[in-house]
C-alpha cells in the first residue's frame, strides 16, 4: 500500500494573507541499502548474495558505461534508463558551447509491469492539520491512473525544448513536491524559464 500524507499548510503567495489547504504528497520512506536488496533476492531466488551481488555490480558496470555512450538501456524488470541533458539556447550557432548545459539528467521509463504494479496498489492517506496533528485516514477510491510521459518523443529542436511539456507529478503548490515539469523521457524536472541567453530546453 502506498502511503500519501495531506499536510495542511499556507498556500497563499500574498503577504501576511493565510490560505490554508491540504497538500498531498508521497510519503518518503529511508532508502534501502544495497546489501538488504541482494540479501532479499538471494532468498527469493535461492542464489547465493555473493553471486549475486557480482552480478548486480556487473550489471551496473554495464548499464553505465552504455548509458554514457548515448543508448537507452534495459533495466530488467523494470524499463529502461537514458541520460540527457538541459540547456540554454543561443541564436548563433558561434556561441554554441558546452557551457550552455545547465544539467545533466537520468531519464527512466517504467516497464509495463511496473505501472500494472502500481495501478493495482491501494492508496492510504494521512490528513494531518498545520500543527501536525492526524485528523483523518482515508482509503483512496481514485482512478488509479498512472502518468507515464516516457514513450513520446520530444518534437522541440535543441535548446527550444518545454519542461512543461510532461505532466505535473507535483501539484503541490507551496508543499513538499512542489510543482514538477516532466518532460517526455518521463522523469521529474524543474520548472526553468531560461536564463539571460534564452530558455532552458531539453536537448535529447
């Protein structure tokens, strides 16, 4: 079951003018250490955690070396994982330089498998109020929709890109997700406007 929290916290842009409203976001559990993974799999799959730890290492050794090279790797059971990377745009092709990449990105798109997954797990929801005191649980009934941007190409030339051309996965005005741009390869990006040389895009 996932777990969402609806914070209700101050909205409002307007100074010294309080709007409160409940904020959902994921709740964020301590990340796994590696070893407590291949721990697990070795007793799933009845292989030793020595063999497979060499594998997982040689695995990772494998899906970056070839992920700098430019191709969009298999990740089994999973997806797949390509690198790109966000940039200002210049109107004379003199200027292009490596300096206008702002960011260097991983993009990962979901296998089928994996949204089947979470299209099929519950939501539960925790309402806590502006003092952090729980005032209601709730079982979600939503549509179990899962956004998934990672399948269309970007059409913008480089440098033209739109952040904003992904969904919002945030939605969280003033809360812990914030507002994330998605762009096509379907990770989470920021909301860059561009800077004094033009706007920020993604050069795939």
């Amino acid at each position: 079951m996932i777990q969402i929290k609806a914070k209700q916290q101050n909205v409002s842009f307007e100074k010294n003018v309080e709007k409160l409203a409940f904020v959902l976001s994921a709740h964020l559990y301590n990340t796994l250490a590696a070893d407590k993974v291949i721990e697990e799999a070795a007793k799933r799959s009845g292989i030793s955690a020595g063999v497979i730890k060499a594998a997982w290492d040689a695995a990772g050794e494998v899906i970056r070396t070839w992920a700098t090279e430019g191709h969009n790797v298999p990740l089994p059971g999973l997806g797949s994982m390509r690198f790109s990377v966000r940039s200002k745009s210049v109107q004379n092709v003199e200027d292009v330089k490596t300096s206008l990449i702002t960011a260097r990105r991983v993009i990962f798109t979901p296998a089928k498998e994996v949204k089947d997954e979470l299209q099929a797990t519950k939501i539960a929801i925790t309402c806590y109020d502006k003092d952090g005191n729980i005032v209601k649980r709730v079982t979600s009934a939503d549509t179990n929709d899962v956004e998934d941007e990672g399948l269309t190409p970007d059409p913008s030339p480089v440098g033209e890109g739109n952040d904003n051309t992904g969904g919002s996965t945030g939605g969280n005005t003033g809360g812990d997700g914030g507002d994330n741009g998605g762009d096509n390869g379907g990770d989470n990006g920021g909301d860059d406007n561009g800077g004094g040389d033009g706007p920020i895009g993604d050069a795939e």
